[in-house]
C-alpha cells in the first residue's frame, strides 16, 4: 500500500510539473497569436493617411511604391511576427505573394527559425538575410553608421524608384508610440514636409500614418539588446 501511495505521490507530482510549464506555454502562445486590437491615438505631429492633410502629403510625395505596397499590405498575424509581415507585404508588392506561415521556407528557417521568430521577433539584420532568403537584395544601414540626412537621401532615392523598397526598424517609444522595436515598410516621402508614410504592420495599433524623417531616425538609431547594435532600415530590390 505504501509503495502504490508513493508511486500515485511521484505520479501527481510528474504531472504537475508537466502540466504547468505546459499550461504557461500555451497561454503565452495563445497571447502571442491573438493581437488585441487597441486603435491608439497617433502621436502629436503625425498625420493619419486616411485624413485630408494625409492624402495633401501623399499627393506631394515621392510614391512610387506606395500603390504595390498598399495593395499587398499584410497585417501581423502574432504579436512577434512585424518582420514576418513587412517581408510578405514587400513580396507581394514585387509580384510573390504568399502568406506570413508560408514565409518561412527552408532557407528562411535556416536564419531564424519559426520558433525563435514567433518567440522573440528578429533583428535587422535577421530580417535583411530572410529576405535574402527570398531571392531580394537587401543593404543593411545601421542608424549608428548614418545621419538623418542620409537617411533623407535614401528615402528620396528609394521611393522615387517603383524597383526597390525600404522597411524600417525602429523603437516605438522614440516616436511617442506604445511598444518597443518595431519594423515596418515606408510606402512615401515627402521632402518638403519632410515626412514619411509608415505602413505600420501592427493594423490592430496605429494605422498608415505620416512621421518626420528626423524623429524616425533618432527611433532607429537606437540599441537593439538582442545584437546590441542600432536598428535602421533595410534597402531591398
């Protein structure tokens, strides 16, 4: 008897530790994979697409991705996936669609894996070598290793080209929003008014939205603690 009531302890035990790691891990994969939509209030000084001031800008704008991009624009399916997303969003504007799971191919997963991406998100320079893996060029420009108005050149040339994209990894809180790193496609410039058209992945939270170039720059040159190195932004044809 004693033996069975050791045997039901070490079993009940077992089972504990178990199920609890496993409870918390489902709960966490739940929350991750359910984005709650918050429909916060943009910043002061941004301009939402969807107003008049924003169409003045976009028909003042450099632009010519902006019509591909807005048409294969992919909201982020988990709360981890912005890279995953911004990389769909551009595939689809150069004429690849395909879904966000669909995005990681043997030689993406060879990068980042599904597990580490869904996880803990990627990095900058994780995202460029996916999109490598996508058969895109892609030129990393680290924030740290640039100026604003290099940044402003950049935007000028890359959206004067229908060729080529530029996606953006910044820290939300730089830009007065809620969040830490982010990544997200540009759609727009307007050197004029000097801003630029974010197409923010995260749909659910802020929706297309125009942010001074300065204060998008000073959120990428920012530290990155899973690389240690600043965010910036990604040219890609």
């Amino acid at each position: 008897m004693n033996r069975r009531r050791v045997l039901a302890a070490l079993g009940a035990v077992i089972l504990v530790l178990v199920l609890i790691p496993t409870v918390r891990f489902g709960r966490m994969y739940y929350h991750l994979s359910h984005p709650v939509p918050m429909h916060l209030t943009l910043p002061a000084g941004d301009v939402a697409a969807d107003t008049s001031n924003g169409a003045k800008l976009l028909a003042e704008s450099l632009h010519a991705d902006h019509d591909a991009l807005m048409t294969s624009f992919q909201s982020q399916e988990k709360l981890s996936w912005c890279g995953v997303a911004s990389g769909v969003t551009v595939l689809g504007a150069k004429g690849e669609p395909e879904s966000q799971d669909a995005f990681f191919t043997p030689e993406a997963r060879a990068v980042r894996s599904w597990y580490k991406t869904t996880f803990g998100g990627m990095t900058l320079a994780d995202f460029a070598a996916m999109m490598r893996a996508h058969g895109a060029a892609a030129a990393v420009h680290y924030a740290s290793e640039e100026t604003a108005d290099s940044f402003r050149a950049a935007l000028s040339a890359n959206l004067a080209d229908p060729t080529d994209w530029l996606v953006v990894n910044y820290h939300r809180p730089e830009v007065g929003e809620k969040g830490g790193g982010h990544i997200s496609p540009i759609a727009a410039y307007d050197p004029t008014a000097d801003m630029a058209l974010l197409l923010d992945v995260s749909a659910y939270k802020y929706p297309p939205h125009w942010v001074p170039a300065g204060k998008l720059f000073d959120a990428m040159n920012t530290t990155d603690s899973d690389n240690h190195r600043s965010r910036g932004w990604v040219d890609l044809r």
